[in-house]
C-alpha cells in the first residue's frame, strides 16, 4: 500500500466542489474524482481521519462521515487496526470505459465472442478468503517444508541446459511416475506416453474440446455438472445435450437426438459427480462404454478428486474397463495439493495424442520443468502418498465438526444432501422458494464462500449451496457456521420470494 502524497491533498479546494453540498460530500466527491482520474491509485493508504481532519482544518467527524460514505459506495476499504485504502479499481471501473468508441477495430470472432459470452458461467477463482470455498483442500497442512526441501535441491544442481524450452506433454520423469502411481493407487495401466501434463483439468477439457469438436457438434454431459465445464462447452459452441442423473449416474437412455446429431464426446465424473457425490455403478460404466461404441464417441473420465473418494476402496475406472481406448482419463493435483500448484494431467488414447500435443504447442507451450520436476519427487519419495492419507483423516475430522454445527444452527429450510461418495464438499438443499444466488451473495459480503448449486443446472435448475469444509479450521468452522446462521435465518423468511 502506498500512502497518498500531501500534493494531492494539496489540491484539495472546498469551493471547487458544488456549495450546495454538505462538507463531507465535498471531501467525498474530491477522493471520487481522484480514484476514478486513477490519480490515487489501488490499494494506496489514505491518511487516518486525525491527521486528514487537521490537515484540512475540519472536524474529525467530518472525515469519519466522508469515508464511511466512500466505503458504502466501493471506492474505499477499512480494516480495524489496519487504516482506510483504496479498494480494488475492478469494483467500480468498467472495462468499457477505457475503450473509445470514436476509434474503429475489427470485429471479435464468434468463437472469442462465445468465450466472452460464457466466462460469467466460470465458478471465480479470485476469492481472497477461503470459508467454505469448495474445490479447496486443507491447505494448512500442505508439507512446505517436504516440497520447499525438493525445489532447493533442483535449484541447486540446476544446468544452464534446463532452462532452455521443455517438452510440451511434460517431461518424462514426472509422466512415468504418474503413470506408476495411476496403477498403484487406481488400477489404471496405461504407457507414460500417454500422459500428457497440463496446468489442470480447465485445460485438459479446452485442448480435448479444441480437438474433437467443431462448431454445432454435439456433445453431452451429466445435468448438473461443474459450471466450468458447461462454460468451456458452451464456449466451444457445441451442441450440448444435458442429461440427468440418478442413483447410478448419467441416464443415458433420456438422450433424445435427431437423425443428425451424432454425439462427438460424453463428459462424466463417475467416482465422485458433481456436486451430489453419487458413484456411478458398474453397470451404468458398462453402458457408458457399450453407447459409446455405437455411437463412435470419446469419453472424458473427469476424475478430479479420484484420491479422496477412492481412498482405500476398489472403484474401477472407466479408463480401465475401456477395451477400445475410447477415455480421456482426467487427474489434478490442484485439488488435492493446492491451486496454486497449476499442475494436472490426462491420459490420452493414442488416437487424440498427436493433435494434443500439437494444440499445447500453439498454446502454453509447456508447465513450468521446476515444478513438473519437484512433483515428481514428491511422488517417488511417498510424499504424495502420505499427504493424502493427512487430507483424508483431516477432511474427516473437519466434514463431522461441519456436520455438528450445521444441524444445530440450521432450520428445515437447509438440509445436507447425504452423499455416496467421500468428498471434500457438502450440497446443502433449499427449498425452490429460496433464491440460491441471493444467499451465496449476502453470505459473499460477509466474506463467505457457498457457490450456489443452481449454477450447476444448464436446462432445469435446483436451489442450493455447496460449501466446501476441508479447507477451514476447527474453530472457524464453528465461527463462521454461527455468522451463517445469523445472517441466513433472518434472511430466509424474506427471501422466499424471488
């Protein structure tokens, strides 16, 4: 944070601003101009109200008033102990404002123009805190000291040679030991060519999308699903048919489709769907490959979280009960590590290996060889392994504590969808009358993550919240469960019209 220097306060001229208003809307309508002129920039630290109450030789009440007023409005932000500041510019610029409208461009493509489109379908990833964020591991109890130990040690026997351009699939080492460990831990054989490293499963479904699909193809997917891949799908213009699910998976007998509709891809997360947490059967995955087989389709096997709801239970894979090499097997470390790893991969049939490998080179080029490198280690010294064992106990112990308070806190309206498989979130339902958005977004302002479930829905929608527990600590879990219910209980008896 950068203090505001005394020229701009310099500037400042009571009579410069309309007399009719009061003198704190003055003082107000000064800071506006300047933030908005980008003259006081983000995140600089305005000066205490003692100090700019003598500088401008006004009551302090007064600058106590201005700035409550500047904070109701999104330019400023106050923290006990921590003084004012200017907030973020993205709460109150607009992209478009920067753009002048008297200068001529040439026009966005369809495809960009879609992508653009969708993005607001994207769960966001720049929350700032974490209670109850879903898609987050405990990242308290992430061995930095194990991995900090692995980075040292490549970055000390480092050769010029490695820092030159690396292989765009992920370097060998790394795709061996993933190869290893998807046997060990999955049951999945599969050659390490086959594994293709990538920045997470984000990517992996845009580079496969990119290579199968062009505009108007069709392609289906369970009804819900992750918001993120609705987007990409979307994005890419297909044809997307939304199926529902029930105690077994993805129904694939209410596909209905013309004589020209030929479905390209199927999109599943069979060991753990989400939101809901239901297993496909083993029947139903032999299904899904026997329809595939007629219909000459690929199959993405969306495995985002195969450790956690697989652990220590035989759960066969799609990938491993293809016999035609049909499946895109799908993995991350972002959910199981943290996100800021940026590391994932998938294992691609032979048929789809050259024009992956052709799309990362036009594209990102490569993940970063430090990282694919140290992961590596972590998983040949065990690291990976026992950290997993760490997530799941603690996951557990955090899931009961969430469990615990909920129902104590939480009337008929909200009641926990029991889940099949073991996850690191919870589906909270909610009556149809109680807008989902409306919620998740007061409880955002109190600085409360529940992503709303109907944004999981493409042609129907079910109102909802899903929290993620694993990654809040014990007390806080407590804590922040007793802030929701506060603010939900008055809440919910208002909000049941929308």
């Amino acid at each position: 944070m950068k203090l505001i220097t005394s020229k701009i306060l310099k500037e400042f001229d009571l009579n410069s601003f309309r007399t009719d208003l009061s003198l704190y809307l003055r003082i107000c309508e000064f800071f506006k101009m300047k933030i908005e002129n980008k003259e006081i920039p983000p995140h600089s630290l305005l000066p205490s109200t003692r100090n700019l109450a003598e500088k401008l030789s006004v009551s302090r009440s007064t600058i106590i008033k201005a700035y409550d007023f500047l904070i109701l409005e999104g330019f400023i932000e106050s923290k006990k102990g921590a003084g004012y500041w200017v907030s973020d510019r993205e709460t109150y610029f607009s992209p478009h404002e920067e753009i002048d409208e008297e200068i001529n461009y040439p026009e966005l493509s369809k495809k960009g123009k879609s992508f653009q489109e969708n993005v607001s379908l994207i769960n966001s990833t720049s929350e700032k805190f974490v209670a109850f964020r879903p898609g987050l591991p405990p990242l308290d109890i992430f061995p930095v000291n194990q991995w900090k130990k692995l980075s040292n040690l490549y970055w000390r026997n480092i050769k010029s040679s490695a820092l030159s351009y690396s292989d765009s699939s992920g370097i060998e080492a790394l795709k061996k030991n993933i190869a290893n460990y998807l046997n060990l831990i999955r049951g999945i054989k599969c050659d390490h060519h086959q594994v293709i490293i990538v920045s997470g499963s984000l990517q992996s479904l845009y580079l496969v999308g990119n290579a199968l699909l062009n505009t108007g193809d069709t392609m289906v997917m369970e009804n819900p699903t992750f918001p993120n891949v609705h987007s990409i799908f979307r994005s890419l213009q297909a044809n997307i048919k939304a199926l529902p699910i029930d105690d077994e998976g993805i129904m694939l007998d209410k596909l209905q489709l013309t004589e020209k509709e030929k479905p390209k891809l199927l999109h599943v997360t069979p060991s753990n769907h989400y939101p809901t947490g239901i297993q496909m059967s083993k029947k139903r995955k032999l299904e899904v490959l026997e329809w595939a087989h007629k219909n000459e389709s690929i199959i993405i096997e969306n495995d985002y979280d195969h450790e956690i709801s697989n652990w220590r239970t035989k759960n066969e894979s799609l990938f491993s009960l293809d016999h035609e090499n049909r499946t895109v097997y799908l993995g991350t470390f972002n959910r199981l590590l943290h996100p800021s790893i940026r590391l994932g991969y998938m294992v691609v049939p032979y048929y789809l290996l050259e024009v992956i490998k052709a799309l990362q080179k036009h594209s990102h080029r490569f993940v970063s060889p430090s990282n694919q490198v140290v992961m590596s280690q972590f998983i040949e010294k065990n690291h990976l392994y026992n950290h997993v064992k760490n997530v799941v106990s603690i996951a557990e112990e955090r899931k009961e504590i969430f469990l615990k308070n909920f129902k104590e806190h939480f009337n008929e309206n909200i009641t926990i969808k029991p889940s099949q498989a073991r996850s690191l979130h919870i589906l909270a339902e909610l009556p149809d009358t109680i807008s989902d958005k409306e919620i998740s977004n007061v409880f955002y302002h109190q600085n409360i993550i529940a992503h709303p479930y109907s944004k999981c829905f493409i042609n129907t929608e079910k109102e909802g919240l899903i929290f993620g527990y694993s990654c809040v600590r014990n007390p806080v879990i407590s804590k922040k469960i007793n802030k929701m219910a506060r603010i939900f209980n008055p809440k919910s008896e208002e909000l049941l019209q929308h």
